[in-house]
C-alpha cells in the first residue's frame, strides 16, 4: 500500500507542499524586499519587487567591510576546526589506549563539562582571559573554542577510537613506527567518518555564535559575521534596505556550505545527537 | 698510566655489570616516562586549553558568586550568601525571567517536538516532494539565532503589517513585538520555526528504523493508518522521543541570541529570559557578582536537567 501513489497520498502531498511554502515565506520576505528600494519596501511589503535591483546589496557589501568580515569568520572557523580535532583526536586516542585512572578522571571531566551552559561561566571567562592575553585577539578566540569545543569532540572521538582493533597499531609498533607516526599514519585516516561529522558540528556552531566574539573581540576590525550584522543592525536600525540586504550575505555562505555538503550534514547530525 | 688503565677498564667492568643487573628495572622505568612524556604530548595541549578556558573560570565563578566584585575595580569583597538572597527577594525581574523561561522552555517543547514529529511522518511518506521538504524544513535550523532574530523582527514589523493591510485579519494588524503576551509568542514561533526541522531530522532516523513487518502484519490486521501510528510507531520511536524532548529543554532553557535580537527582553524587560537577564546583569548593570550568582542557579537547573537526562536514557537502555 505504501508503494502505490494513491489519491489520498496526493491530498498529502499537496498539504505538505502548503507547509513547506509556510516555511518558506520569512524567506521570501526577505529576499524579495532586500531587492526593493526603501520607499517601496515600505508601501508594497508583500508584493514582488517591480524591478530587481542590486544596489542594497553593493551598499551593504561595503559598509558591512563584508569581505573582512567574511574572511574573519572563515579564519576563526577554519583555525579553530583545525586546532579541535587535532588534539581532540589525540587526546582521545591517547586516552583510550592508556588503561590508567587519569586517563578515566580526565575523560570524565572533558564529558561532564559539556553540561556547563556558556553564560555561567562567561563572566569569570573574561577575567581569566584577560590574564593569559587572549582578549581582543583572534588566535584567543581560536583558543576559547578549543576549550569550549573539546568536551564534544573528544567524547565523540573517544566513542568512535574504542571500536578500531589495536592489531594494526600493534604490528606497525613492531615495524619500528613510532607511537606519534602510528596515530597519525594509521589511526587518524580511520577516524574520518566521524572527522567529517565533528567538523561540521563545529563549523555551524562556531561560524554562528554571537556572544563569545562579542565579548572577546572588541576592535572592529576583528568582527565575525554575526558580530558585523547584530553592530550594523543597531547602526541602521528601520533602515530596512539596507538591514536585509546585509541579513542576507549573512546568510548565504552557510546556504553554500549547506548544499555542499547536506548528505553529510544531515548524518552528522543524527548521529551527533544520539550520542 | 699503565695502572690508571687498569683501574678505568675494572671500574667500567664493574659499571657495566652494575648496569646488566639493574637493566629491567631502568627500562622500565625509563619507558614509564617515555609513556608519560607522550602522554603529555597527546593530552597536554587541549588540557591546557581546557583548564584555562573552562576549568579555572568555572571555579573561579563560584567564588565570584558570594562576592560583591563590579568588574571594574580590584575590589571584591566575600559577601556571604547575600547575593542569593537579593536574587530571591528583592530582584524581581530575576523572578520573573526565571518564571518567564520556564513558560517559554515548556511551550517550546511542546510545539517544537509535535511539530517536528508531525513534519517527520509527513516526509517519510510516500510523496515525491519528500527529499526537497526535508531540506526547506531544515534550513532555518542552519542560520544562527541572532540573525534569525533579525528576520523574523522583519517579518513581525512590516511582513505581519502588510498581510493584515492586504487580508484585514487582525492577528496579523496588531504589533506584535509591541506587547509583552504576543512578544513572548514571536520568540516561541522563532525557536519553533527553527528547531523544528532539527526535531524531524532525529525522529525520520528513527522512523526510518521501525521495522516494516510489523506495520505490514498490523495492517493485513486491519488496523488503521492512525491505530498503526498510536499503537506501533509511537512506542517504537520512544527513545527518539526522550532524546528530543531533553535536546528541546536545555536549548530551550539556554535561548539567548534570539531574545536578544528579536526583543531585546522588550517591551519594558517583559521577554527578558535567564540567560539575557545575566548578561545585562553582569556587562550593563556591571553587578558581576550579583550576575554571577544568577549564572551559578542557571548551571544547576542546567545540570539537574541533563543529569535526570543521562539516568533516564541509561535506564531506559539497559530496560529495551
């Protein structure tokens, strides 16, 4: 009965088409309206816009100093993913294969402070940020997010390296490979599977956060995305043309990095979350 | 000469038999280094990083929390227990965030999970639309809260203007983010709107693992499409229902960049929520003690909640 498209299957059909099309319409205001001119965004919001103009667009791009800001939120993105499953991976690998009470203490620390919510922990952050030079600096930033990040991403490493055999480390040891050229030659490419589901857990949720860089990076040519866009959006507030058009360069490299790669982001996530 | 030789050749005899002896032993004990040199090496660096960022913070806070510190002058004060008890007498917009999330954290799971399992019965079904709805359901779910906040303020101030101008309903005439009941209500449709798509995703996974036997036989039974949905897939995706009833509640409980761009905790403070609510406590009101005692009660209703998780999916795994 499943496999026969029936009449009442259409019904469903169209009914689901009609809530996708609900989901859509914040979509379509945006977009369409970022296209109009002030005075017309005003008088005919629902409305298509009568001609396509880019011009929001090339004035947001430059007063957002969007390829900065851009290339800011690709750098603290890029470095931070780097620098998280680096020693993520071998930390976790290394405790794993150490069968010693501090390898457990240590884990279970990493695990539990997953519970710890950003803000109860934000106001002391800054203090002991401040002592260690990792204030109004993105290489700071990149470091918060290796702490921030690393209960996560170790406790999915950690559950992905105890299912490898310890066979072929073994006889790689035997042939003379270090422990350090084992991990990396032979361990890590099998880690890719879940690589590839950390990375893109941490790549959302890094390239969208708002309150660590507002709290971190004060000089605004430092500014990431999101930070760019809440500064712009006071700046311009009611300045509608402009707002939208800056909401949607925002946007759009995430839709870009979506349609890349949705297979893999769509198991990251279910796979992330069972956890 | 000729006897200092001698001697050196006795000496180093004697040393290298010394060394024979002993040999196991410094092996050993020069590979227990070697092994916790390279422990070091593997672990130290996101140690480091962990201490620094989340380790020394957190314990520091809880001593901030029985102080008076204003973040601004060296002067911090132990002040006892006297934070929490202006939290829990005289600060009343603490009260009522705290009132407030918890509204928002039970209507929002509610809604995000029947809605989010409701699309995801609605995409696996039989419809040739299905792989495209899947991902317009999800897409909100990959732009961040602030500036989903900004959008749906659009949509709230000229989209909702223009629709009520067009159709005349008077939901949609009204000013939405003007008042503190339908305010409290955008946040909620954002959150929703958003985690909605997230929900479906983990639901289909599960969906996808009821055994279709077992539908198959109830049908041939013939058991409706609604008893089928009551009575087999309902209890068969019940651990994915606990997973995303607990998800919902600490994000829910947590929710921040929405707040802060949709309303700002406006009208008059009124959508305030917990985590905004410590925010301006601590970097507006430069009350960084009194912040963070708030931030302190925040942790522990987080943790209960993730902890009562934790036991409840354990015990739940070891019962199927």
């Amino acid at each position: 009965m499943e496999n026969k498209y029936t009449s009442k299957t259409f019904i469903l059909e169209i009914l689901a088409i009609l809530v996708g099309l609900l989901f859509l319409v914040p979509f379509y205001y945006v977009i369409s309206n970022s296209l109009k001119p002030f005075a017309e965004i005003l008088t005919n919001t629902s409305a298509l816009p009568k001609v396509f103009q880019f011009e929001n667009y090339v004035n947001a791009f430059e007063k957002l100093n969007y390829l900065k800001v851009f290339s800011n939120s690709l750098i603290v993105t890029v470095a931070s993913n780097v620098v998280l499953v680096v020693f993520c991976s071998m930390a976790a690998y290394m405790l794993v294969r150490t069968k010693k009470k501090i390898s457990n203490i240590i884990f279970m620390m990493f695990v539990s402070s997953m519970i710890i919510p950003f803000q109860s922990i934000m106001i002391p952050l800054i203090k002991t940020a401040g002592t260690f030079g990792l204030l109004n600096s993105i290489w700071g930033l990149v470091i918060m997010y290796l702490g921030f990040g690393s209960g996560m991403t170790i406790f999915l490493y950690h559950g992905f390296i105890k299912g490898i055999p310890k066979e072929l480390e073994e006889a790689a040891i035997i042939d003379g490979c270090s422990r350090f050229g084992v991990f990396w030659r032979i361990v890590f490419p099998l880690l890719k599977p879940i690589t590839v589901t950390i990375v893109i857990l941490n790549s959302l949720w890094i390239w969208n956060d708002f309150l660590l860089p507002s709290l971190v990076l004060q000089n605004p040519e430092m500014r990431t995305v999101p930070l760019a866009t809440f500064f712009f959006f006071g700046q311009y507030t009611k300045q509608w043309d402009l707002a939208l058009a800056a909401l949607i360069l925002g946007i759009i490299p995430l839709l870009i990095f979506f349609f890349s790669m949705q297979r893999h982001i769509i198991k990251g996530i279910t796979s992330g979350s069972i956890k | 000469m000729n006897s200092q030789t001698k001697a050196e050749k006795l000496q180093g005899g004697a040393l290298q038999k010394n060394t024979n002896v002993s040999k196991p032993v410094s092996m050993a004990s020069k590979r227990k280094w070697k092994d916790a040199g390279l422990f070091t090496l593997f672990v130290g660096p996101v140690l480091l990083a962990f201490t620094i960022i989340m380790l020394i913070p957190f314990f520091t806070g809880i001593y901030y929390a029985f102080t008076d510190w204003n973040g601004v002058t060296g002067n911090i004060n132990w002040v006892g227990f006297d934070n929490f008890k202006y939290l829990f007498t005289e600060d009343k917009q603490f009260q009522a965030s705290f009132l407030l999330t918890a509204k928002y954290t039970v209507v929002a799971i509610i809604l995000t999970n029947v809605i989010g399992f409701a699309l995801a019965i609605l995409v696996t079904q039989m419809l040739k639309t299905r792989n495209i709805l899947r991902t317009v359901f999800f897409m909100p779910n990959l732009i961040g809260g602030l500036l989903l906040g900004f959008i749906w303020q659009f949509i709230f101030v000229k989209g909702f203007a223009s629709i009520g101008q067009i159709t005349g309903i008077p939901l949609f005439e009204m000013a939405w983010l003007g008042d503190a009941n339908t305010a409290f209500w955008g946040i909620v449709i954002v959150s929703v709107w958003q985690g909605a798509g997230y929900i479906m995703i983990i639901y289909i996974a599960a969906l996808q693992n009821v055994p279709q036997e077992i539908v198959e036989a109830a049908r041939i039974d013939g058991a409706s499409r609604w008893q089928i949905l009551r009575h087999i897939t309902v209890p068969l995706v019940a651990p994915a229902v606990t997973i995303c009833l607990f998800l919902t509640t600490a994000s829910s409980f947590k929710i921040f960049d929405a707040n802060l761009s949709l309303t700002n905790g406006g009208p008059f403070k009124s959508t305030e929520m917990l985590a905004l609510n410590i925010y301006t406590e601590a970097f507006v009101n430069n009350r960084y003690g009194i912040g963070e005692a708030k931030a302190l009660i925040f942790f522990l209703v987080v943790a209960a909640i993730t902890v009562i998780q934790v036991m409840y999916t354990k015990k739940k795994e070891v019962e199927s």
